[in-house]
C-alpha cells in the first residue's frame, strides 16, 4: 500500500485526527463527548495563559517605569513582595549617611533620610528648645503633618503653648501632644526649608531670639497684609500672644499671623528702615 505525503500544520493535523476518530465505531460517543469537553477545557486555559503571560509583562514595563521615575527623584526603589532584608530597616553608608526604609501605602517602599521621619512618640519637655527641628499635627479634615521650626516655649503669656513656625510661614500654637521630633535633624534644620523668603525669616528669628521684634496691635484695627504678592486691607479680629487673626476684606478670608511676619506692612517698612540707617552708618 502506497503512502502519499501531505503536508499539514499542526491544527490540521488535530482537526484530521478528530474526524478520523468520529468515524471509528471503536470509541462511544460518550468518551467523544467528554473528549471535547476536556479540549474546550484545554483551549480556555490557554487563552487564560497567554492572557496572563501579558499581564505579567505589562506589570514589568510598568515597574521600569516607576524604578525610572524613583530614580529620577533620588529615591531607592524596593520590591515590596520582597522577603529580603524585611528586617534591615536602616541603611548605612560609607560616608556616614544613614537612611531608614519606610513603607507608603501608595509609594510603596523608599529610602529616607533621617531628617525627613519623626519619632512616634510625644517628645519630653527637655528635649524641646527654640529651633528644634519638628513635625505638628495640623488641623484638617484628614490626617497631615507639617514639618516646621519650634519658635516659642511655653510660658504664661503664651498659656502654655509651643510656637511653631511650618515651613510654609504659617504660625500655629500647638500642646505638647500635637509635636514628634524630627528623628536626625540636619547640623542647621533651616537647611531643609525650601522657601528662601521664610528660611530668612527664620535665620533673623533665631539671631534675635528671645526679643524677636514684634509690632503691637489691637482689635478692630485696620492693617495691611501681603497676599499672594500684593499688600492687602485687613481687620485684626483676635490678638493671641505672638499671634494675630486677620480678616481679609477683599474675600473675608481669616489667617493667623506672626506679629512680626515679614507679611506685615508694618514690619516691611521697619525693615527698610532699619536697612536705610545700617547703610547711612556705614
């Protein structure tokens, strides 16, 4: 018997074999049936691989694209799956630096350096002195923290507050409950103020602690306060030791502010004047 070669792919061949079996009576059309059920079975898993197989390489591109932007940032990027060194918290370098991991719920885990965490715990009193690096609660709708620069002590005229200046020139009088330490200052905390304006402020503040100028007002009193780059009309509402709640007229907006904050009119034109005679001395 003559055997005539065909040349067939592999669906073919499958699709040959399947008919060929059909036609034989040796096979009951039960096991037929269970046959191809266990095919479609077979077919739906691998559509179900190749379905994962490309999900699995989305998630790496993915991830070279988050390692790349970590990087462009300055941060170390970590495989939170990761086993390794889950219990290497601290991180330390040959020049000296140490870094701690952190876990964020949406970063996952990075790299910071000490003087960006806080302790989690109420510092003591003697650990606290003006130009202590900090971190306050501050009040919102959910949960912040701002960092900041301590620049009062509790004391009577205070009723027993610590003074804090955030980094973004906002004064807030806290208890002791709403501060943590910053957990490994930098050897000048002003360093890690980005606002070149408020890192000044603060330098002049420190310099000329404990009699920091500060320019006396009342309620009801009618002054100017800098807003967004323009000098603008606003009410004294409260006066609260080193502190002032304004009033803006133009949109009834309310802000605390430092009685000597280089926001204020008063203060600008103090300065100048200062500056104008320091010159004329010399």
């Amino acid at each position: 018997m003559d055997w005539e070669e065909v040349e067939m792919s592999k669906e073919e061949l499958q699709k040959w074999i399947r008919d060929e079996v059909q036609k034989s009576k040796l096979i009951s059309p039960d096991v037929l049936k269970k046959c191809k059920l266990l095919q479609s079975i077979l077919q739906r898993r691998e559509k179900q691989a190749e379905h994962l197989l490309k999900l699995c390489n989305s998630v790496a591109a993915c991830e070279a694209v988050v390692q790349k932007l970590y990087s462009m940032l300055g941060w170390d990027f970590f495989d939170t799956d990761s086993d390794d060194d889950d219990n290497d918290d601290i991180s330390d370098y040959d020049d000296g630096r140490v870094k701690y991991k952190v876990n964020f719920e949406e970063r996952g885990r990075i790299l910071v350096s000490g003087h960006h965490i806080a302790f989690d715990c109420m510092p003591k009193v003697d650990q606290l002195f003006v130009g202590s690096r900090v971190v306050v609660k501050c009040p919102a709708d959910q949960p912040k923290f701002c960092p900041g620069i301590l620049s009062e002590l509790p004391n009577r005229k205070n009723r027993m507050r610590f003074l804090i200046f955030t980094d973004d020139h906002t004064p807030v009088y806290v208890g002791l409950p709403s501060l943590y330490l910053v957990c490994r200052p930098l050897t000048d905390p002003l360093d890690d103020i980005l606002d070149d304006t408020h890192k000044s402020f603060m330098k002049d503040y420190l310099n000329k602690w404990p009699s920091p100028p500060q320019i006396q007002y009342k309620a009801g009193q009618i002054i100017n306060v800098e807003f967004n780059g323009v000098q603008e009309k606003c009410e004294v509402e409260v006066v609260d030791s080193s502190l002032i709640k304004v009033v803006f007229q133009k949109d009834q907006h309310k802000e605390w502010i430092y009685r000597g904050s280089i926001r204020l009119e008063h203060v600008k034109k103090l300065s100048k004047n200062l500056e104008a005679k320091h010159k004329g001395s010399n």
